[in-house]
C-alpha cells in the first residue's frame, strides 16, 4: 500500500466561499486566499443551489420553515423567501442541479458555508448561538453522499486547516483501497491506527474489537471488510481537539526520535503552554523532517503530493 497520494484532489466548495458574489446581497469572501500556495494542490468546483435555482443577485433571503433539510426533502418543510413566497420548487431544481454538477465533476470534499439554510451543514443561522434547523436544504444532500465535509470559516485557522487537511488525504485514500483480505486490513491499520487514537480512543477502541473480530472468526467476507472501512471514514471526518493534536506531536516525536533518530531541537511538551500557532510550526517542522527521511508520521500518515 502507498502512502504517497499523487492524485489531485477534487473539491466542490460553495460559490460564495471561493470569492463569487453570489451571497443574496451581493456578497462573497474568498476564503481559499487563507491556503496560500495549498490552493494549486487541489481542483475547485464552486457551485451555488440558490443562484442556480434562477433566484439572481441580489435576492430575499430565504428560510426553512416547519423543519429541516432532510424534512424538506421528504416533503414536510418548506422554503419561503422574506417576502413569504414559497420558493421550495426553485430551491429543490437548484439544488439537484448542484449535486448533479459535482457529481460530474467526480468531487471527494465539499467546503460549505456554515450557517446558511441551502448549504449549512450543523447550522442554517448566523445569528448569535442560535443553530436554526440544520441541516440546510443542500447540506442534507452533501450529508448523504460519502463526501469529507469542511466547513469554510475554519480555512481562517492555519492549525485547524491543517487537521482537517491531513484527515482529508487520509479519507481519501482509505475510500480507494481495496480491502479485501486479512494482510491488505492489517496494513491498513498499521497506517491509520495512530491518527484514530489521536481522534478519538473511544470509536478507536470500537474498530479494534470489530477487526479482532475478524481475526479470530476467520470472517472474510467483504462485509465485514467494509463495515470497518466505513467506521474509520467515519472517525476521520471528525475533526481532532486542540489538547490531543499537541499529546499526540509529543507521542510520535519520543518515538521519531527513539526508533529513527529524528531530531528536532524545538518540539515542546504538551503540558508547557503556547498558542496554537507555535504548535502548528512545531508540527509542520517534524512533518519536514520526517518527509526528508521517507519515514512515515504518524499524526499525517499519507503524504499528499500531487502530480503537477
Ligand atoms: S451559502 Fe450556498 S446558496 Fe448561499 S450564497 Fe453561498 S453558495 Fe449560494
């Protein structure tokens, strides 16, 4: 198994995210301006459900009304724009319409707008605290389909684009190995085991009962293989707290530094306090490191480098 990703990665993004004015008054922010040179590394589809739906610029805002995303696709919720017109029909067409475009462009990782009621994903308000009725119209598809989900306001954040970048290549290569033996399942874990403790020791500790149960049981069938496929894709669309980003770069820097004599003067101990930015250069010096030598680091286990 290769943990050098070479792929380009596809990702769809909402339209008023990658910097088009398409907000219903006329707004929009480019948020990928955040990623500095990380931006060439992937392949961008913006869409946007309402300005496909035909609603223009500028437009009313609109709202879910009697439910959610997933109610409204079942038909229980509706769409109305300020003005109290029902506009479900448009949104629905825009939508489809969406999901349809980036199926065709063959997207992995879609970046939503956080707060929207078309594409919210944990919220359909920006007001306050207040959630609104997540998900959104167009979040509930992007829900349903087996797609890494990021939203955009945490490309602000160097550290948590980091993590969220380094789970991303991880699902993606996972979701194109063939598992489908006892050898192809233990080297897969081998790669991945370390960044599930780091995320969460409880759903980590819940794949390993499933794969002993594979072991012990001689069950080879294909299910079995992808039920524990689906639970790690799971786990990793989960983003990492902060605390254990900084406990984990200390475990594999002991063990970079025990087992292949990496050296690196400036790794501090988890308890000492500093801010998250000096975490991050701690990280992305070990990560140099460990890339010069070809050896694998634990925390981002698939090197992602992909073809010009
Ligand atoms: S949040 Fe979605 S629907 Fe709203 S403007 Fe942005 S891309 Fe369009």
């Amino acid at each position: 198994m290769q943990s050098i990703f070479e792929q380009k990665i596809k990702i769809g993004i909402s339209a008023c995210q990658f910097g088009s004015k398409v907000r219903y008054n006329g707004k929009g922010r480019d948020m990928l301006q955040n990623l500095g040179r990380d931006r060439s590394e992937f392949i961008w589809t913006p869409v946007c459900p309402e300005l496909t739906a035909g609603m223009g610029v500028p437009r009313a805002c609109i709202k879910l009304s009697k439910g959610n995303g997933i109610d409204f696709w079942n038909g229980e919720a509706i769409v109305k724009n300020k003005e109290g017109k029902d506009v479900s029909s448009w949104i629905k067409k825009g939508s489809i319409s969406c999901m349809e475009t980036l199926e065709r462009a063959e997207i992995d990782v879609f970046i939503f707008m956080e707060g929207s009621p078309s594409c919210g994903v944990y919220r359909t308000s920006l007001k306050n605290q207040r959630l609104g009725n997540p998900p959104g119209t167009f979040g509930a598809l992007l829900l349903q389909k087996d797609i890494f989900l990021i939203p955009s306001v945490d490309l602000q954040s160097p550290i948590r684009w980091w993590d969220w970048k380094r789970r991303m290549v991880v699902f993606i290569w996972l979701k194109k190995q063939e598992i489908n033996n006892e050898i192809d399942l233990k080297e897969m874990w081998k790669r991945v085991s370390y960044i599930c403790h780091e995320l969460s020791e409880v759903e980590t500790s819940k794949i390993k009962h499933e794969i002993a149960k594979i072991y012990v049981s001689k069950n080879n069938q294909p299910e079995s293989y992808s039920k524990v496929k689906k639970q790690i894709l799971d786990l990793l669309r989960r983003p990492a707290e902060m605390e254990m980003i900084k406990k984990w770069l200390w475990k594999n820097y002991i063990h970079l530094k025990e087992r292949e004599g990496v050296i690196a003067e400036d790794i501090l101990e988890p308890d000492i306090l500093r801010n998250m930015t000096h975490v991050l250069e701690e990280i992305l010096s070990i990560e140099k490191k460990v890339r010069e030598k070809n050896i694998s680091f634990r925390s981002s286990p698939i090197n992602y480098k992909p073809k010009r």
